[in-house]
C-alpha cells in the first residue's frame, strides 16, 4: 500500500526538520501525502500492521521527544492546501496556513477571523489545538468539519446541528481531520489589514519571535496569565543546556541552539512543581508533547 502514495515515503526521518522547535528523534515511517488518497493508502497500511499514526502540519505546538515516534507519520502541510470561499464562509483544507487563509479572505472583504493572524498552524494543526487568543479561537467559527476515517470513508460533523460546541467535539479513533467550514463576514479590505498590521505588531513586540519555539506552552488558568504566574516563581530567563524559558515572554520556552526534547520537558516538570508549589496553581500544557 505504501508503493501506492504518490506523495513521498521516507523512513526513520529525523523530525527535528519538521517542527518549529527544531528537535525531534526519527518517525520509522514519514508520509508527506500528495492528496487525500495518499492519506487513505497510509491510513489502511497502519491499520493492517497495526501501526499508530500521527499527525502534523507545520510542527507548530509540537514537541516530538529525542527518541522520536513509532509508526506511521502523516504531515499535512502542503497537502490539502486549497481554500474555496463561498459567500460569507470558507471551506478549507487541512494543509492550508492559517494566516495565509485570513490574508486571502481579506482580499475578498471576508474577515472575523483576523484576531488569529500570526498564529503559525495549519487549519488541521490550528483546529486539532483550537488555537487561539484573548479575542477567541478558531472553534468560534467552525460550521463544519470534515474527517477521513481508517477504511478511507469521509466523515463530517456541524457540531451547531449535533447539540455540540466545536470545544466538545472529537475525531472518531483513528480518524484524520482533512477540513473544515469556517463562517465570516464581510468587512472593508482596509480595516482589515490595519486590524491584521497592528495584532503583527503587538506578537513582535512581546514574543520571542527571532528564536525556534513552539509558542504557548501553558494553558491560561482561569483568571489568571501563565506568563504572569511563571514571573512570580522566578523562572523567566531561566535556562537549561539550550533551552530557555524566554526572557521577553515567559510563556515560550525556545531553543537557542542544541536543545534537547529533554530539556524542554525538564524547564516544563520544573515550571510546573514551582508554580503549584508557591502558588497552588497547576498548569495544563498547550504544547501537545508525541513520541516515545
């Protein structure tokens, strides 16, 4: 099934290429899909050797461990890249950047979605996270979404029209999101861009942009700022071989050079032991953390 995926098929591919914190040990099996067969030729060839299967985008929100993951690896971005829009809504694949979708919409005076511009994910990344800001995330505009199944079949679910929030939906197991419907609205192409330039503006200023990371590690705890909570314990600019919790924003754990997927759990496990320690508060990680 493999001979059959007309994408690229590489083995025990080091997947510190593929993730923006530039660390990662090999995938045994790597499948950059050319299309949405491919994915079902992946996806049965797992099934009958009884393979795990992950998914990345674009390596966003992702700490892939030093021993790297076992079974089949599935990155979408460059797959599934094309957006349509259909009056007030876009229907858009799972490999198309999220900030490339917001500037496209915005050409054709659709915007709502600005308040995610610079997040860097793909729709897939960016939904499977339900990435987001203080102005709201990506599930606020989810009318539908669209999955492959295992035996290759497409599903799809509005969770509006099932009785459920985006927030409560979850993929069937062992299925691949490919896509989703996102509603708009109209708005003048120039409050748009001056919306999208001053939120740019704003990340450059506060986030350590200039340096490998994989932005937000910790989940905002109600009421409170995780960047705020991780200043109070001391641990802003606290480093570790090449690992450091930033000192411009402490939110974001980056990689100044020959980090270790180990380092970046050790600032993690010591954030955390800290954090409820002195202030009784325990955070949740937003960074998703895959492989052995």
């Amino acid at each position: 099934m493999l001979g059959e995926i007309r994408g690229e098929v590489r083995f025990k591919e080091m997947l510190s290429f593929h993730t923006s914190l530039r660390i990662g040990g090999p995938a045994d099996i790597f499948v950059v899909p050319q299309d949405i067969d491919d994915i079902r030729h992946a996806l049965l060839f797992a099934e009958r050797e009884q393979l795990p299967v992950a998914v990345v985008g674009g390596g966003n929100n992702l700490l892939v461990t030093d021993r790297g993951i076992r079974g089949v690896v599935l990155k979408l971005e460059g797959c599934l890249g094309r957006a349509e829009f259909h009056g007030e809504e876009a229907v858009a694949g799972a490999g198309v950047g999220l900030s490339a979708l917001i500037r496209e919409a915005a050409s054709l005076n659709l915007g709502g979605i600005e308040a995610l511009v610079g997040i860097p994910a793909t729709i897939g990344g960016a939904l499977a996270m339900n990435a987001g800001t203080a102005d709201g995330t990506i599930g606020d505009f989810v009318s539908a979404v669209y999955f492959l199944h295992p035996d290759g079949t497409i599903g799809e679910c509005k969770p509006a029209a099932s009785g459920l929030s985006f927030q409560e939906f979850s993929l069937p197991a062992g299925a691949v999101l490919v896509g989703a419907r996102l509603r708009l609205h109209r708005r003048p192409y120039g409050e748009i861009q001056k919306d999208i330039k001053q939120r740019l503006k704003v990340k450059k200023q506060t986030q350590p942009l200039a340096l490998a990371s994989a932005g937000a590690v910790w989940k905002h705890p109600p009421g409170e700022l995780a960047t705020k909570l991780i200043e109070r314990v001391g641990l802003r600019g606290k480093r570790l071989n090449g690992a450091e919790i930033s000192a411009k924003h402490a939110n974001f754990i980056v990689n100044r050079g020959g980090a270790s997927a180990a380092d970046i759990l050790s600032l993690m496990e010591l954030t955390r032991e800290r954090v409820h320690a002195q202030l009784n508060i325990t955070l949740e990680p937003e960074i998703r953390v895959i492989g052995e």
